[in-house]
C-alpha cells in the first residue's frame, strides 16, 4: 500500500462525504438543479450569503452555481463545519469565509468582508449582512446596486422590521412563509435542538423538568419534541395568544421566575437578546443545563453569567460549568450558541430540501425581477411557497 493510499483512507474526505450523503436526500434542491443548470438565472451575478456552512447548506450552493451564480459565503459563530468549508472552498465558484471556532468580532468581519465581494443579490441569516449594508459608510455605493435579497430567519425579521433598517431594494423573509415555519421551524428546529441537547449531554430527558422559553414556530416545536422524549415541561411566553395555544396544547405556562427553582434544564427560543438575564440565572437550582436554540447566543446574558461566576470550566466537550457564589453550577451548552448546529447537523436533511428551495426560487426572481419589486420587506411571493410545498408532497408523500 502506497503512502498516498493510506493517508486517503485515515483521513477521508469527510466535508465532501457529508455533502454528498445531504444531497442522497433532497430531491427537491435536485430537480431546482437540473432546471437552473438548462436556464442559467444567476449568470454573470455574485450571491453574497450569510448562512450555516454545514453540509445542507453545500447542496444549496452546488445547485446556485449550477445556475451560473458565483458565491462568496461566512457561517455563523459556532455552526460551521470545518471540513464542509475546506471542501465548499474546492469549488471554483465559491469561496467560504471563516470557521466553527469564530468569535462575534470576527463573524462580522467575515460579513464585511462578504460585502466587499460587491454581490448583486444577498441571502441573510440574522440579517447580518443587510445591517451592515444600511449602518455602514463604506457599503453607501452598495446599496444603489443590490439587486433584492432575502432573509432566513425569525430573528433577521425582526432586526430588519424593528431596528430601522432601510434599503432600496426587496427584502423577501423566507420565515414569513408558513411552509418554512410549520415545516421547518415546528418540525425541523424542534426535533434537531433534542438531538443536539442529547449529543452534547448525554443526560436522560424522560421525567426531567424542562423550561422552554419562546412558543412561537421554533418554541412550539421543540417543547412539543421535548414533551415527545417524556420531559415535564413549562412553557414561558410573554404573547398572550401564544401563552394560550401552549396551554390548550397541554402545557403548563408560567412566569420566569415562577418555575427558576424547579427547572433542570433551560432552553431559550426566542429570537431577541437578553431573553434570560443574570438575575433570573442566579435563582436557577443547582445543576441546572442552559442551551440556547434562537440565532445569537445574546439570548443568554453569558457576559453577566461570566462576571458573577466564581469559576468556569470546561467539564466536557462543549459544555462549561460555571459556578456562582452561592455553590449553585450552572451548564451552559455551545457556548450558547445554536444547539441544533452547534452540537448537531441542524435540521433534517429533508426539512432543508424545502427551506433552500425557498431560498433558490426566492433568489432567483430576484435575479431577474429583484428591481421591480417594492423595496422594503415583505413575505416571499405567495406563488413560490405553494410551489415548494407542491414539490415537498410530490418527494415526501
């Protein structure tokens, strides 16, 4: 055996083997593909991307350069797969910025440095890349050229719609859909934040006493997985309409500070900063596990966490024990980053098939119609979600 061969065998592709095993099962993105690949919509135009580089994520963007597109693309703190990027970054057509290991500091930086690529379209997660855009001088002359663009998540709406931000250019949010919410967020999110809760503890669900924070699409589902795997769970919700269908699905609701004391494990899911402050963590029972499944881990207050700790440690791979004055240990999971992705692969494989093909149809009208539609932000076009839930039923069922 050759010393080629044995260096093949021990250290094996494994970015592309994951990407390949992905695309094994998402026959939708294949036909988009296959369509993209005879028609070319993307010729001659950079896609600038803001979304988790992980093996999903690479099918999407084989299937985006099929269609002629360039693309230059950061991850998220935390969610990167770092042999999916080394492998992303193979490809002619793409280049990947940053790595699992980046801070927040530096994931920003990878968003400028995505801008500076000068895209026509951008495809946001968090809304990222459209926040720089419309706060920073240096992207002014930018923001005349975009094309349109869109944002994937709950949390990118609601920095886009809350926070003043202002573009000339169409914004279609991809989670406005009720196929990306009831699909993706009930059914993906829920089940992939359980599997990646069980990845990095190892702990027993059944019988333990779990609060989940967020009932909206992505809180209702992971509550509803949690209850699934025998969890006692409580339902924290400041909307009273949510409060209440939590509570006709079965679930006890309460006030934070209500169920601190009784509570082993803790989830936030919220998609808004501070939604678990240092107070409320102070009054958690000792023990208690912390993970957050909203988009940034400022969900948890984990400077404040930190300041008040007498200690932290690692005590096993992706968990840190801090521990307060009082004796009492908290476990925080991913360093607070998404759960999901960062102790897991994310969503299923064939919940993502629906949620990029929403992406790729959503870019691609913005390839070619991006300018005629209102600028602002607005629910992906009505057309293109039945479309994509057509195509689900036809591979699913």
């Amino acid at each position: 055996m050759s010393d080629t061969t044995h260096k093949s065998q021990l250290e094996p592709d494994t970015g592309r083997q994951r990407i390949e095993w992905a695309r094994a099962h998402m026959p939708i993105l294949a036909g988009i593909k296959a369509r993209f690949l005879r028609e070319k919509p993307f010729a001659g135009l950079k896609i600038g991307i803001c979304l988790h580089v992980e093996a999903k994520t690479g099918v999407w963007l084989d299937a985006l350069t099929a269609g002629g597109a360039e693309i230059v693309i950061t991850g998220s703190p935390g969610s990167t797969q770092d042999d999916v990027a080394q492998a992303l970054n193979a490809h002619p057509s793409i280049t990947v910025l940053g790595k699992r290991a980046d801070s927040r500091s530096e994931h920003d930086d990878h968003c400028r440095e995505v801008l500076r690529s000068r895209p026509d379209i951008i495809a946001d997660n968090g809304a990222d890349l459209l926040t720089l855009l419309a706060t920073e001088e240096e992207f002014t002359s930018l923001r005349g050229a975009i094309k349109g663009s869109t944002e994937e998540t709950t949390t990118g709406g609601f920095r886009l719609r809350e926070n003043g931000v202002t573009l000339d250019f169409a914004t279609w949010v991809i989670n406005d859909t009720q196929a990306k919410r009831i699909v993706e967020n009930r059914y993906g999110v829920g089940s992939s934040v359980v599997d990646g809760l069980m990845r990095a503890t190892n702990v027993m669900l059944h019988g333990k006493s779990v609060v989940v924070v967020g009932y909206g699409y992505c809180g209702s589902g992971v509550a509803q997985r949690l209850r699934g795997m025998g969890a006692h769970v409580i339902v924290v919700e400041r909307d009273a309409i949510r409060r209440l269908e939590a509570h006709l699905e079965g679930f006890r609701t309460a006030e934070l500070d209500e169920c601190l004391h009784l509570v082993q494990m803790l989830v936030t899911v919220t998609g808004r900063d501070g939604a678990l402050t240092l107070e409320a963590m102070t009054k958690l029972r000792d023990g208690c596990i912390l993970a957050n499944a909203g988009h940034f881990s400022s969900e948890i207050d984990l400077a404040g966490l930190a300041g008040a700790a007498a200690s932290i440690h690692v005590c096993r791979p992706g968990i840190e024990e801090y521990r307060l004055a009082n004796g009492n240990r908290i476990f925080v999971v991913a360093s607070g980053n998404l759960v999901n992705l960062a102790a897991g692969d994310g969503n299923p494989i064939e919940i993502m098939d629906l949620g990029l093909a929403l992406q790729s149809l959503s870019l691609e009208q913005m390839a070619l119609h991006g300018r005629d539609v209102d600028a602002g932000v607005h629910p992906v076009a009505i057309e293109i979600e039945q479309a994509v839930a057509a195509l689900a039923v036809e591979a699913w069922v």
